[in-house]
C-alpha cells in the first residue's frame, strides 16, 4: 500500500515520509506524484505506530471495573483524539494502521479490531498524580483561581506543565516582524504612544494582570483589525514592530496538537496519552473570544498560565548548564487569535527587544456582520 504525505497531519510523520523522498500515486486519496510511504517497501514507521498502539489494551484484558465508557475502537481514537491523520474515514484508518503494522496485526488483531483503553485512565491514584490539573477539569482550576487562592493554585501540576513547554518552545528570528494597532483619529498616533502602556495605566488582559503590562502584537495587519474590533468609519494607528534580537518564545498554537511520536519511553507516551484532553481544554480557553460581559475574574486562569511562562522563563529550556541558561530565556507566548480564524498573536514579556517604525493610519470602509440568535 502507497501512503502519501498529505494522507497524514501528524508533522513527526510528514517529515519521515518527506525524509524517504518516493514519490508516487497514493493508494488512499489517490493524490499523483506525492511523496509517499510504501508499506510493501518501507518500514520507518513501524516502530512509531507499534509503540503508539501498545499503550492500548483490549477490553478483555482492562479488568471488570474499568469503566466501559472509556474504551473505543482503534481506529476510532487515532481518527477522532488525536491529529494524526488527515481528513480519512475509520475504514481507510483500519487499512493503514493493519498495513503498517501487519506483524502486530496477526499477533493481536483484537487490538484492531475490538475495544480498547488506557489502563491508566481508570487508575484513580495514577491520575491524580500524573494529570494536569490532578483529576479534575479546567473548570475547577478556574473556580479555585477565582475564588479560593488566587496565586498559588493545589489543582495545577507544575511540574507536568513546565515539561511540556519544553517542548512547545520555538526560535523567532532576529528582525522577524510584527504589528500593533491602536483606534485613533485620522491623525494617528505616533510611534512612541504605540508601546506597552505604562503600568499604573495597564488594565487586566488575557494575559497580563492589571499594573504588569505585556506587549500584545499580531503576525499580520488584519488581525490587529480583527482584534482591535474596529467597525465602519474607525480609524485605526497600526504600527510595525520589529524584534531586536533572536529569542525564543513559547508555541502555544501546538498545545493540543503534540505529536505521540516523539516520546522515546512508554512511560512519557503513556503521561501525553492521559493528558492530552487537558492540553485541548487550556487550548480552548485561550482561544475563546473576551466579550464585554467579561470580568478580571475570567482573565485570571489564563494569566496564571502566561505568569507562569513569564516566573519560569530562564528554566524551560535549561540544558543543565546553568552558565547557558539565559540564552535560552523565554521572551513570549504565541497563540491563535480569537477572532481572526487564520490570524496568529504574541505576547513579549518586555517591548524593549523591539524596535517601532511605520505608524499607518488605515480607515475602516466596510465590515461584514452575522449574527447568532441565543434566545
């Protein structure tokens, strides 16, 4: 069977079938031409996929009391928890994982073919010690920020969140540019009213606690415009922010996508597994659009995650030397705009790194409005 790259959305996986550099017609979208994986011919992801599937048990082995609404078919659970293949039925899912790993396949087909789980999703003591929020939910978290201890929360794991940042941090180049945007009159602002406000001025944002204010910018100008909310006839002041110097920054836009394979021992594989759907919820909060209804108290469960990037900054990427880890200090976050679907917004934890040139002023002419009845 001839697998092509793009029947795949996991991007460990697109680069080992790039890496085998065949191409030829995919047998499952049919795509001509394409780098493909030849199971007939290929073995590279064998190893991955078998490591994966391992993690899961069948049913008749998961012991009575494990709760049934946990188990799932395979095909089912790679197609609908996790982001590795793109846009395939379950049928076509079957097909490839029983290709790919045909020896697994004959030895355990109940594995394939019938229900599974994770062992350790109905391990009450394993999941209060190995979860992100100890068991519980977002939700809960949020309670206690908001209303019981405000900054020292008992229902977030650091220590499991402070490895994945780890492996969500990324390089952001020298010179890489960026946008701010701020309403104004057909005049404009000038250059040095378009930084960070000042701090006995800065209000409570998604990120940023009122008095500690954070340089919010956008990857292109449209979405400041989306951000900003701007309607017909605004005027807006969009400045060009360029960055200083290399830094790296903190990818969050991939939180709920990390990839299964690149854990090298079951035991990681086996954490990512039961923590992935916590990873999805602080996905989800972060990209959830502010509304005018909104209260400082809504902001404060997403500002302990953004404060704990800022307090942990010099530590997530510490090789172990510590004369090298400033070097790798963590100056922002990334995530998906809430409002612009393609858009992309930053926050830096200081504006000094960056330079500010280019104040536009840009007229609003039209805005497209829909509307979605509540009540």
């Amino acid at each position: 069977m001839k697998i092509c790259i793009d029947c795949f959305a996991d991007i460990e996986l697109k680069s080992i079938i790039r890496a085998i550099n065949q191409k030829d017609d995919c047998n499952m979208c049919e795509a001509k031409g394409n780098y493909v994986y030849n199971t007939d011919k290929h073995t590279e992801l064998k190893a991955a996929f078998n490591s994966l599937i391992e993690r899961y048990t069948e049913k008749s082995k998961l012991g009575r009391d494990f709760p049934s609404k946990l188990t799932v078919s395979l095909k089912s659970e790679l197609k609908n928890n996790w982001n590795i293949f793109n846009k395939l039925e379950e049928s076509q899912i079957y097909d490839i994982l029983t290709e790919i790993c045909s020896e697994k396949y004959k030895d355990s087909p109940e594995v394939f073919d019938g229900l599974v789980g994770i062992s350790e999703l109905g391990n009450d003591r394993y999941l209060k010690e190995n979860t992100l929020f100890y068991s519980e939910t977002w939700e809960d978290f949020s309670e206690e920020i908001k209303y019981k201890t405000r900054f020292h929360s008992e229902k977030f794991n650091t220590d499991i969140f402070r490895a994945y940042l780890s492996l969500l941090a990324i390089s952001v180049s020298k010179d890489t540019l960026f946008y701010r945007g701020r309403h104004s009159n057909r005049e404009g602002h000038g250059i040095g009213k378009m930084r960070s406000v000042p701090r006995e001025k800065s209000q409570a944002g998604r990120a940023n606690p009122k008095g500690i204010p954070y340089l919010y910018l956008a990857n292109d100008i449209e979405t400041v415009i989306y951000e900003l909310r701007a309607v017909k006839m605004n005027y807006l002041t969009i400045v060009e922010f360029t960055l200083s110097k290399q830094g790296k920054i903190i990818d969050l836009t991939k939180i709920d996508q990390i990839s299964p394979f690149i854990f090298q021992s079951e035991e990681m594989l086996t954490l990512h597994i039961v923590n992935k759907k916590y990873l999805e919820e602080i996905h989800n909060e972060i990209i959830k659009p502010t509304s005018d209804d909104d209260t400082y108290l809504d902001y404060l469960p997403t500002q302990y995650i953004f404060d704990f990037i800022r307090k942990n900054k010099t530590l997530l990427l510490d090789d172990g030397d510590n004369t090298n880890a400033k070097q790798y200090e963590i100056i922002g976050v990334k995530y998906k705009s809430s409002l612009n679907p393609t858009g992309i917004n930053y926050v830096f934890f200081e504006d000094r790194i960056f330079d500010a040139k280019n104040a536009m002023v840009y007229k609003i002419s039209d805005v497209e409005y829909k509307r979605a009845r509540i009540k």
